[in-house]
C-alpha cells in the first residue's frame, strides 16, 4: 500500500449521516428489547413462565443490565421458590436504575420469604420513598410489620394503603387482620365486611370475618362465614380448621371432628386443625386419640405453649400426672407467663394433695389474669381446704356461669354443692349438684353408652348360673389366682380408703383404677359370640393365655415392685369377676359395702369424667338404677362363683380402723403392720390418688360421711323402694 493513500485513511473524517445510523441502531435495539419484554410480560402473566423466562434472558444476552428483564427474571424466581436468586437479580435491577419503586417493593418480597423481615421493611420504605402513592408498597410494609408484630404501625400502612386505592380488596382484609390483633374485632368485622363488599368471592376475608366473629361471641354467624369461604374453596384448609374450633366450642362435636379431618386430609400437617382436632376428641372422652393429635401438632409446632399446655389437661384427665406436670412446665419454657399453665400446675398440685405448691401456682396464674376461670375456681377448692369455706362460696358465686365452658360450669357447681353440703344446707346442696350435672358437657352417644352399659351388666348377669360354672373344667389351674386380690365395689363405697389402707403394707401393692380386667374384656369381644358370651366356650388353653395377657397389662401399666401380692382395686371390675373367677378361679375378693342411699346419693353428688358407667349418674333415680343393676350382679357372683371373699363396711372401717384392718391383713395371708394405720400419711405420699376421694383419704377418719343421705331423705323418697332389698341383704335395716 503506497504511503499516500495510508495518509489519506489515516486523515479521512466521519462521513455525514454515520451518527443518525447509529442513534438509529441503539433505537432499534431498544425498541426490539421493549417489545420482547413486552411479549415476555404478555407471557409471564398468561403463567407460561418458562417462555417469559427465555425471552428475559434473551434480553440480558442484548443488554446484560437491562433493569426490567433483570427485575422480572427475579420475580419468576420468587414465584418458583427460588427467593435467594430473586433477592440477587432483583437488586441488579435496582443498581441499574435505583429509583425503581416496583423492584424495591418485590425486593421486599422476597427478603419477607426468606424471613428477613427487617431488610424487607426497609425494602418497602424505599419503595414508597420514591413512589408515595405505591399502594401495593404500603400493604406489603404492612403485612411485613403485622408479622414482625408491630400491628399499629401495620394498622397505619393498610390504611394508606386503601386511601390510595378505596377499591383494594386485599388491604381492607389485611387491616382487619391488624385491628383483630389489636383486639378490635368490632373494627375488623367492618373492615372484613368493605373488603367482602369489593369482592364477594374473597374466601380469606370471609375466613378472617368468621374467626373475628367467633371472638365477638357470635358463633352461628361465624359459622355461616365460614362456610361461604368453603363454598368458594372447599380445599381451603384453614376455613375447615377454624370452622371445627367454633363448631367444637358450641358443643357440636361429632361436626367438629369432621371439620378437622377435612382440614387434614387437605394438609395433613395443619398443626392448628390437629389441636382443634385434639380438644375435640378430649371432649369426645376419646382421651389417648387426643394426646396422639396434640403431640402431631407439637412436632410441627414444637413451640406452641398453648398446646402444650391442652395435652398436659389431658394427660392430667387420664392419671398421667407426671407427664401432665411436664406438659405445663414445657408451656411456662417457652412462655412464662401462660396463666393457663400456671393454673394446670395448680389443679394438678391440688389433685396431689400439694397444697402450697397449688397456692403458689394459682397465685401466679391470677396475677397473670386475674379472672382466670379454671384459676379462680381453684382457688376457691383450695379456700374450702383450708378450712375457709365462706370465702371460698362467695369467690364461686361471683363467676360469670354463663361465660363459663360446660367443664368449667359443672365444676363449679359441685364445688358450691360440696360447700353447702358442709354446712348442712342440704336443698341448695342438692341443687348446686343437680346444676352440676346439668352442665356437664354431653359426649357423643351419651346416654346411648350409659344405656349400653346397664345393657352389658344385665348379660353379664344372666349369664352368671350354675350351670355356667358347672361347665368349666374341673381342676383348673389356678395358678396366679393368690398373688391379686381384687378390690372391688360400687362406687363411692369406700374403696379408696381400704386402698390406702392395704398399700401402707410393706408386702402388698395396690394398682389404683387401671383397667387391666378390662382388657382381657376387651379382647373377648372380637372373639365369636363377643363378651361376655365366649364366658361359656373358653377353653383351658385360652385361660392360659388371657391369664398371661392379664399379667403383661399389669407389667404395662404399673410399676410393680417384687415380692409383693398385686391388690387390683378397681371399683367396677365387680361387674367382670364372672371373667376374673374363670382366670383366676379362687382368687380372693375385698367387697367394699356402704350404705346403698349413701352411695347413691354421693354419686350423684360427683363431678366425674363421663364413661359410659358414669354417664349413669346425671340424676339420682340413674344413679339408684345402676347400683341395682350391678349389685344385683354382685349378689348372684357371690352365690355362683369360686370366689374367696370378703365383706368389708366403710361404716365399721371408720368406727374400728384398727380392728378392721386386722380383719383385711388375715384375709389377704400377711402379718400385721401398724403402718396400715397411718394410711393418712401415706396418702399424703402418693404422687396422686386418682379417685373423687383424694381428699378425704388424707383427712384423719370422719364420721360426716355416715349416713348423710338422712339429710336427703326427702329427695331419695322416689328411690328408696328400689333400694329397700339391697339395705335388707346388707344388713343396713
């Protein structure tokens, strides 16, 4: 190339028109990025998010900090669950235009996802400092707040929020959301009702108006909110759990129950349709299905003091007082001040004979919320104990009855009606008590289980002849039957205290109430013919074996300590000795006796945990029913029976302890002990004595219990017929 023309390339100029080619170009290429993003977003919002991913990153590969497709690529991986990614594209968005109000508000977004609420917040406030009519921005920083618990400063940005957009459904809920954990719920009923207005088809905000409702105390109305947000969304979890917590409050349990499993067959880990799921079944007397439901909802929701706290009620319902007492003190671990933890400490102490630790505990509890209702009731259980029984009517008579739950009412009730009996006011006594029974919560198929239940012990006893006994092998073995001796009787006849008694004795061991019997009954039922028929067809070989199954379940349930004789005391395994004596057959038998209007009255005058026995005691003429029913029962196993037994009265016990209690060591075969004397102390001793008699076993012997029902006589009169045989058989004339 000769020098000239490389002088002349070096020295040529910019010919004219090559600076509009290219401003031409680079509008052009921005012209062809805004309409592919334009398309991307036709996409993205059609939900075909792959399509609107590749055409963002095809926008990226023109302009690697193109702010949009950065942005919008980061809001496709926030609705992938990709939120680090987003939080990383989102913010090279903002560094290439900062004054991007929308990326600061999905910045926001996302960092809430990922729980770190605080940059979150800051995220929304640079949205709204740039754009200060961003309503979106304002309800984000709101629900951002709202979770951080700052629920006025939240209560504020919702309000802004629908001062900017009047129209905006979702904000007018979320500020019902706010004011309800304000406490507001009148507000957040209307603030419901303008989001519902807006959009009738909003089934979170009919969900949320429900929940507010039911806390106003307006329960059929939250029910029907609640089912208009399941007729919007029948898959809608949380409708179906909350829709069984209010159905459970108004006593509907068997539609509660439902409502909880539907919630859960939708979400099987619903941590909160699984505690709903448990009060219900704990209501239902289906105890043990209750504690399996409340410990599935801890290991979802490991912290929830509240449930923690309903499973140690329930484990304290069932004699599991140490694991009941773990149950609270895990609730006080994670929060301190759960009055109602404080409380089932209280009750529980109380129940133990603990009387300061209880006094303590319901201090604490009313100090935390003074008008506690199962706290104040306690409180005055433990006035009538120390003897200040004035103080203790007027703290019962001041509760609000109809604000009580039916458990609380009906304890309540019987603690007047124990407080007035003491003082010998025996038609207030006997109202109090009828009031008790009144209120108890009804259980699914209540009086059906009772009506079973007189049905079972009417086979039983018809069953129960000569020629039944006659048909067993003669011969059988009758190995295990004098290691137990069971304690049976009606009742209320004093049972508790001849345990007490007996388990002072260094050589015997008395497993109090555990339905060891019952399950052998239990296991009969799946046999042919069911219980208590296959009586008749039992062979040697499955006497064997249920005597062995019988062992075991002892083993199961008790801690049995060796080298003594098991004393099973269980009052109403009167009714399975027919299945005892075919076990065990000579095996002895303490028959504890009390005057049978004593007995019927005091049951009747007992706030029990219903089964189907107990459902028979919600009036005195059911409770005269039952005792003829089951000692019509005893006296024909006495008569047939290959029983060694014998009778004891609770009215000789009281008047002779010490001879008495000569009398039941020479039938059990051990030597005398003075330590059965002091069964008062012994008492005091036991973790807990699981039956209504807690108290008095711990009292020096009394006499008020004896014939009491003459107080009553004019009321026992419609039963004093039925009773008058048994007062004659037990020599009581």
């Amino acid at each position: 190339m000769s020098n000239r023309n490389k002088k002349s390339q070096r020295n040529q100029k910019p010919r004219p028109g090559a600076k509009s080619r290219h401003s031409r170009s680079l509008r052009e290429r921005q012209q062809t990025i805004a309409q592919a993003i334009g398309v991307a977003v036709q996409c993205h919002n059609a939900g075909n998010l792959t399509k609107a991913e590749s055409i963002y990153r095809q926008v990226l590969e023109l302009d690697p900090n193109q702010p949009d497709a950065l942005h919008l690529l980061g809001v496709i991986a926030h609705q992938v669950g990709n939120n680090e990614r987003a939080v990383e594209l989102i913010t090279q968005a903002i560094a290439a235009r900062p004054k991007f109000a929308e990326a600061h508000s999905n910045l926001g977004v996302s960092l809430k996802a990922l729980g770190r609420l605080d940059e979150a917040a800051a995220s929304y406030r640079q949205a709204l400092a740039i754009k200060h009519d961003y309503s979106e921005a304002h309800n984000n920083l709101g629900t951002t707040l709202s979770a951080l618990g700052q629920h006025a400063e939240a209560e504020g940005c919702f309000r802004a929020a629908v001062a900017i957009k009047p129209a905006y459904a979702v904000a007018h809920c979320n500020l019902g959301n706010a004011l309800y954990e304000l406490g507001r719920y009148e507000e957040a009923v209307v603030s419901y009702g303008q989001s519902l207005a807006i959009r009738s088809d909003y089934a979170e905000a009919h969900c949320n108006l429900g929940i507010s409702l039911h806390k106003l105390g307006r329960p059929d109305d939250a029910i029907a909110s609640f089912a208009r947000a399941l007729a919007i969304n029948p898959g809608y979890a949380d409708a179906h759990s909350n829709l069984g917590t209010t159905l459970q409050e108004v006593g509907r349990l068997e539609e509660a129950e439902s409502s909880c499993r539907q919630a859960l067959a939708i979400n099987p880990d619903h941590a909160e349709a699984l505690g709903t799921l448990g009060g219900t079944l704990r209501k239902l007397g289906q105890h043990e299905q209750a504690i399996a439901s409340y410990r599935q909802a801890l290991a979802i929701k490991p912290n929830w003091a509240e449930t923690h706290c309903n499973l140690g009620n329930t484990l304290y319902e069932v004699s599991r007082q140490e694991e009941a007492a773990a149950s609270y003190q895990q609730a006080l671990a994670i929060n301190p001040d759960c009055a109602d933890a404080h409380a089932g400490l209280a009750n529980l102490y109380e129940r133990a004979n603990l009387l300061e630790q209880a006094d303590d505990h319901v201090r604490q509890a009313l100090d935390l919320s003074p008008g506690l209702h199962s706290a104040v009731i306690c409180s005055a259980v433990l006035s009538r104990r120390r003897g200040a029984t004035s103080e203790a009517v007027e703290i019962l008579e001041r509760l609000p009855f109809d604000e009580l739950s039916p458990d609380q009412a009906s304890k309540a009730y019987f603690e007047l009606g124990k407080l007035y009996d003491l003082a010998h006011d025996s038609a207030r006594a006997l109202e109090y008590f009828a009031q008790g029974n009144r209120a108890q919560p009804k259980r699914r198929a209540g009086q059906e289980e009772a009506d079973n239940y007189l049905r079972m012990v009417a086979e039983i006893t018809q069953l129960v002849t000569p020629e039944l006994v006659a048909s067993w092998p003669s011969g059988s073995d009758t190995s295990g039957s004098d290691s137990v001796v069971f304690l049976v009787g009606f009742p209320r006849s004093g049972t508790t205290l001849l345990d007490q008694i007996l388990d002072g004795h260094p050589r015997l061991q008395v497993m109090e109430e555990m339905p060891a019997l019952a399950y052998l009954a239990s296991t009969l039922r799946t046999l042919r013919g069911g219980y208590p028929s296959a009586l008749e067809s039992l062979q040697e070989p499955d006497v064997r074996i249920l005597r062995e199954q019988y062992f075991a379940a002892v083993e199961r349930l008790f801690a049995r300590e060796p080298n003594t004789i098991l004393i099973d005391k269980f009052p109403l395994n009167l009714i399975h000795l027919p299945l005892a004596a075919r076990l065990f057959p000579g095996v002895r038998v303490l028959l504890a006796l009390r005057h049978p209007c004593d007995v019927v009255l005091s049951n009747f005058m007992q706030n029990y945990s219903l089964n189907a026995a107990m459902a028979n005691f919600h009036s005195i003429a059911d409770a005269a029913n039952l005792y003829v029913h089951v000692m019509g029962l005893w006296q024909r196993c006495a008569q047939v029976l290959p029983l060694r037994i014998e009778t004891v009265k609770y009215e000789d016990v009281v008047a002779d302890l010490e001879g008495q209690s000569h009398r039941l060591l020479q039938f059990v075969d051990v030597d005398w002990n003075e330590a059965v004397l002091n069964y008062q102390a012994h008492a005091q001793q036991r973790e807990r004595i699981s039956t209504p008699s807690y108290e008095q076993v711990t009292q020096p012997i009394y006499q008020r219990s004896k014939y009491r029902w003459k107080r009553y006589e004019e009321q026992l009169q419609p039963v004093l017929k039925q009773l008058e045989p048994f007062v004659q058989a037990f020599g009581y004339s």
